[in-house]
C-alpha cells in the first residue's frame, strides 16, 4: 500500500489531539517569554523626593524624561542591585534642576499599545520558528521510515556508464555470450525476427575477481540502457516484509525505464536455498525476499526490454527454483583466464603504468598461473609501487617478478630476528624442497628459494612456476607433488635427524592431496574405482554444522585412511632417497643459501645438473612431475 494511502487512513482525532497538546505548549511557551519580558523591563519606583535626594548626591549617571515620570540611571547599583529607578511626579523646574547637578538627560517616550504588541508578537514568532523547525526534522525522520521500503538500487543511465566491451579482456567466451543480450535490447525485432525472445535471466558465475560486475557494466555500457545496480545484501533489513516490498519497488522502476538492465550482485546473499537457514524456520525474511523475486521473474514480460543480469561465486547455494529455466535461463561462466587471457588483461592494465621496453608480457603472464583479472590489476600496481620505491624511470620484469612474490608469499620480513640455528633448519628445509623437485624428470622450473621471511608465517619459500596452464594431472605427477611437498620435512630427517613445526603447511597440503587420489579420483587400486567424498553443498544441505560425513562404511573408512597414510608414507621415503642421494649437493647449497639468502635462477642452475647427476636410481621407480607455486617452512601455528 502506498504511503499516501496509509496516511489517508489515520483516524482524524489522533492528529487533532497532537496539535491540541502543541498549542497549549506554545501559549506556555509564550507567556513564560512575555513575563520575562516584562521582567527585564521592569525598574523600580521611588518617591519623587528620594529621586530629588539621589540627584543632590550626586549618584544619578543619565535621566530619561517623560510626561508622567522620570527614569534615571544610577552611577552604583542600589543594594537591592537595581541600577535604574523611576519616579512618577515631575516638577516644572526640574529641568534646571538637571542643569544645576550636570546630568545628562533625555525625553522618554512612554509604552505605547506598538510595543505592548511587540512584546507578544516577538515571543510567538521565535517560538514558532522554532516549532517549524523541529517539525521539519520529524517529517524528515517519519519520512526515512516510510520510505525503507524503497529500493536502493543506484540508477546510471546512459551517459554515465563508460565501460565496453574493449575494457573487458581475458573472457571471451562470456563476451560473446553478453554480446547477444546487447543485441537483443538495441534492435528487438531483427533479433526476434524468427521468434526468438530475451532471456528473462543472465547468471554470471565464477571465482571472485574474474570480472563478472565489469562484464555486467559492460552490457550496459555497450546497449546504452539504464543500469539498475544493487547487492543482494541491500534487500533485507530488521523490518519483516522490507525485502519483499524493495524488490517490487525495483521491477517498478525498471518497468518505468524500459529498456534497462537490472544487475544483482552477490546473488546468493538473497537467493540462498530455502529450508537451510537452520533453526530460523521456513517463512523468514530472506525466504520472503526470494519468494517475492521469484513472483518477480515469472511476472515480467521479457519482450518489454528488461533482462536481470545476476553474479555470485556460490551457485551451489543457490535454491533450484532460481535456476530453473524461465527465470535464470542462462548461465555464463566466467573462469580464471588461462595464459592467452592473461596477456589479454594485461595488456589493458599496462596502458596505465609506465612500462621498461624490454618487458614482455607473456614473461609476465607465465609468471601467474591461477591469477584472476583483479589479481593482475593488483599484480601491476604492486609492480609500479615497488618500481616507484627504488626510484626507476619504468617498471621492468623484475618489478613483476618481486611483485609476484609478494602477492603470492606476503611483503619480505627482512627486520624479523632468527637465530642461527632455526637459519640453518630454514636454509635445509628449503633445499630440500628444491633439491626432490629438481630430481624428479619433467617438473616445472625452480624459480627462486629465499630464506627471508615473508607474509604472517613463512620463514622462507621455494617458488617453482609451471610453463604452461594444467588442467588434469595424472597419478605419478600428484605423487610427485606430494614428494615435493615433503622434501622440506625429509630435509630436517637426514641433517637434523629430528622433524620441526615448520612443515605443517606441508603435510596438511600433502594429506589432503593424497585423501582426493583416494576418496575422490579413484587412484589406488586397494579401494578401487569409486568415490566416497560427498558432494558439498547439496541441495538443503545445512552448511556450517560440522565436517562432511563420510558415505563409506566403518570398514572402507579403516581402508580409506589406511591408504592415504601408505600415500605419504612413500612420499616421503621417496624424498629421503633423493636427499641422501644428493647430501653432499644439499650440505653445500644450503651453506651458500645461508651466505647469500636468496638463489635465483641462474643460481640454481648448476645445482640442478649435479642433482641430476647424482639423484639416479632414486627417481627412476616413479617419474613424474611436480607442479607448484610456494612451498615453504611455516611458524607454529600458522
């Protein structure tokens, strides 16, 4: 109902009887003003001859005359601290009176009914501006409240939106799917020609920073439409029925500004599945808030130009009947870009920096497998701050480079204090890894090794970049990995004889690499091929409420867990061999680690022949590759 609606059906006493109670207060109010009035103009009255005595004292400053009385001012006050007295009887003389005692004096001008008047109209007219004033203030509070119910969607219309289609790099795929939508709002009937209508409904889906809300602004920026943009956050509040109400108030106004687009972020804070809210019960304010959407969906004609375009990077919560064909009838995945994409999107965030003419952009792109757009964008301004910091006139390749590791590893620590001896645990566990990397065949590069700490934990790092973009791996290259992984922890075994905290990243990584080889790709032969990891989450499954139970029974359990510790277990004896192996390469380089802290690629280069040399037979049983970005020794705790 609207507001006009609602204020029509107050009952009339309620409103008189307010303003009942603010008359009586304003007649207070200015009663109270004029007695003070009266009050400060008020003197007091003496006898004529007390005034005669006054005046020969000499005590009298100034003397206002009038018709029927004399008003004088007083040099002292009198004790009573009145400091003017009047004096009702004039005598025809008394001007040379006055003359005689050297006082000044003037003629007074008695209260007339113009200032009678004044002094109640001054009072009543401050009083009101005040009144006004105030009911200002409530109106405009009384109409905040009423209006909650409105949508807050922020309107760009067609001059304010200036992004295309040339600003979005990295998804063509999505593009060309968009593109479509483009189409259809700026010519509806060739488009529609065969009877082809407008998608009701565009979900983007995909990680967070691939660019699904700069996809969104570049439809609109492309169709030159209106652009409804809001959060799905911004629909619910504490009031019940105040989501529902803001989404009929959306499709209103987008009804009203035919074509346009209506873009929905974050969708999943609005459409979240009914029925897994927990204990909140089955009617509240979100499920309103969806229900009403749905309503929404199923109600608008697509042909009048509207299309509701909607972003989230959690589809699996959203409720089925969102998804289902009518309402959301297309789904646009919007992924991380492979390497291509990557040299895409930079190319478009280079043009803001100031670039050294030797930088190549597919060096950089092959440095960050796995960056999404906003990593990039993140990746370049990172490397333009540092390129600023050492005062250089460009930013060059090894800016990237530093700025990569930062991104990745966390800034370097360079000030934090180790003692020698963990130094010497860093620099071991460190070769470590890079030695069992450089010993399997076919692995990806070692880039880089530091024992500078960085980030919240790491005390140093190893980074091994892979050459080109993977997208499955096989049994050998995951147990390579996991050898990698562990090189760290076989390091402390052979040269300490003692293990530390600093691998619990890498057992952690390590074990739940080897529970998916068993539980979800089917890769050891003693369980066979099935999977037994439960897909989370499903369909009104409550998420949040406790780990995922296994759908195995007790004693596939006791197999499972059997298999991933064999997984491990020959992980790891598999890097003892390749260290003590290659101990005398390990004892050296990690002694050079200690003196220079940080070994590039050219400085592994030699270490890499004598390992391979030397690693033989230890590698020969399972060849493989291994394929990771940082591996490193942690904190406790971290």
């Amino acid at each position: 109902m609207s507001q006009h609606g609602e204020d029509a059906e107050k009952p009339p006493g309620r409103n008189w009887r307010f303003n009942i109670g603010y008359l009586l207060f304003a007649l207070i109010g200015v009663l109270l003003l004029h007695r003070m009035w009266d009050i400060h103009q008020q003197t007091q009255v003496i006898p004529y001859s007390e005034f005669a005595n006054l005046l020969r004292e000499d005590k009298i400053a100034e003397v206002f005359v009038g018709d029927q009385a004399v008003r004088a001012t007083l040099k002292e006050p009198m004790p009573d601290g009145q400091k003017q007295v009047l004096a009702v009887r004039v005598e025809p003389n008394f001007a040379q009176e006055l003359e005689a005692a050297h006082v000044k004096y003037t003629g007074l001008v008695e209260q007339t009914w113009i200032t009678t008047l004044l002094s109640w109209i001054v009072p009543v007219a401050i009083f009101f501006f005040f009144w006004s004033l105030l009911a200002r203030r409530m109106q405009q509070g009384l109409g905040s409240m009423m209006s909650v119910g409105q949508s807050k969607a922020k309107v760009f219309v067609e001059t304010d939106i200036k992004i295309s289609f040339a600003d979005v790099a990295g998804v063509d795929e999505a593009k060309e799917e968009l593109q479509e939508i483009v189409a259809f709002l700026k010519d509806p009937a060739t488009h529609g020609r065969l009877g082809a209508r407008l998608p009701k409904g565009i979900l983007l889906v995909g990680p967070p920073g691939t660019g699904k809300t700069l996809l969104a602004r570049a439809v609109a920026g492309e169709a030159g439409v209106p652009f409804f943009s809001i959060t799905g956050s911004e629909f619910v509040e504490m009031f019940v029925g105040v989501g529902a109400a803001r989404v009929r108030d959306l499709f209103a106004q987008a009804r009203a500004n035919t074509p346009c687009i209506i873009f929905i972020d974050e969708l999943d804070a609005l459409g979240r599945a009914r029925g897994i809210s927990g204990l909140s019960g089955g009617h509240d304010e979100k499920e309103q808030t969806l229900n009403q959407l749905l309503s929404e969906l199923d109600g608008f004609d697509p042909t009048i130009g509207v299309v509701l375009l909607a972003a989230t990077n959690r589809p699996e919560v959203l409720d089925p009947a969102l998804l289902r064909a009518g309402r959301f009838d297309r789904q646009v995945s919007v992924d991380r870009p492979d390497k291509n994409g990557r040299v895409a999107i930079l190319l478009v965030h280079l043009k803001k920096i100031k670039l050294d003419a030797d930088v190549d952009t597919s060096q950089i792109a092959a440095l960050t497998p796995g960056f999404t757009g906003a990593d990039l964008a993140n990746l370049v301004n990172e490397a333009a701050v540092l390129a600023t910091r050492r005062h250089a006139q460009a930013v060059s390749l090894d800016d990237f480079t530093a700025a990569v590791e930062q991104v990745i590893a966390g800034p370097e620590k360079r000030k934090r204090l180790i003692n020698p001896r963990e130094r010497r645990i860093v620099a071991h566990h460190e070769m470590g890894h890079a030695i069992v990397a450089m010993a399997l065949p076919d692995t990806d590069p070692i880039k880089k090794v530091s024992i500078i700490p960085r980030g919240m934990g790491a005390l140093g790092y190893t980074m091994q970049m892979p050459t080109e973009d993977r997208y499955l791996m096989t049994r050998t290259e995951l147990l390579s990995r996991m050898t990698v992984l562990l090189g760290g922890r076989a390091a402390e075994m052979v040269i300490f004889s003692e293990a530390t905290t600093g691998a619990a990243d890498d057992l952690q990584r390590a074990t739940e690499m080897a529970r998916a080889m068993v539980t979800r790709y089917g890769m050891e032969p003693e369980i066979g091929q099935a999977s037994f990891a439960s897909e989370r989450p499903r369909y009104l499954d409550i998420p949040g409420l406790g780990p995922t139970q296994s759908e195995a029974s007790d004693e596939t359990n006791a197999k499972i867990d059997a298999a991933i510790r064999k997984l491990v277990d020959e992980a790891f004896e598999r890097a003892i061999s390749i260290l003590q192996a290659c101990a005398a390469v390990h004892r050296e380089s990690a002694q050079q680690l200690l003196e220079k802290e940080t070994f590039s690629e050219d400085d592994l280069a030699p270490i890499r022949v004598a390992v391979r040399e030397r690693a033989g037979n230890s590698v020969a049983a399972t060849p493989g590759a291994a394929a990771r970005i940082v591996v490193g020794a942690q904190q406790p705790d971290s």
